[in-house]
C-alpha cells in the first residue's frame, strides 16, 4: 500500500475535527481540566489503539495537555486507517 498524498490526506482531515496534518502524520493537541482527565483519556486512546492494532504516539505534557501523532509506520506516511482511528479517539471527546 502507498501512503495518501497531501491532497488526499486533507481531503479526509476534513472528516477528523480538531486534527491537523503535519508532514506524514496527523496529529491532535487537547487540553483538559485536570491530571486524572487527560489520564482518562489516555487510558481510552489505549483502548481503542488495542482494538485497532493502531497505536498513536501519546504525549501527556503540562500535567493537562495530551498530543497524539498518527501515521502508518510500514509505509511511511498515512493510510485511511489512521483516519478511521482519529474519529473513534474524537467519539472520546464527546
């Protein structure tokens, strides 16, 4: 498999709110109200990574804030199971 042009990762961007391309990777930057919430949240995005085989860079930074990075490492680039990840991760969101 290939991975998505620019054009067509951004086309499928438009389907992933709050997630933003950078190079070959999309990526999710949140802020939350607390320590145990970004932890939640964290413990669901491991969750969902789990069931899909998929698993996004995670990092928890300013005791409140979490990035996650996804890109499909076997071909270097994005593939549209990245995207159908970020939208289950953003169901967490609410």
């Amino acid at each position: 498999m290939k991975p998505m042009t620019r054009i067509e990762a951004l086309k499928y961007l438009k389907s992933v709110q709050g997630w933003r391309l950078s190079g070959k990777s999309i990526y999710l930057e949140t802020k939350f109200r607390d320590f145990r919430q970004a932890m939640r949240f964290i413990v669901g995005v491991g969750r969902i990574a789990e069931a899909e085989n998929h698993h996004p860079d995670i990092c928890l930074y300013s005791w409140n804030r979490v990035r996650l990075t996804l890109s499909t490492h076997a071909i270097s680039g994005l593939s549209v199971n990245d995207f159908i990840v970020a939208a289950k991760i953003n169901r967490l969101r609410g």
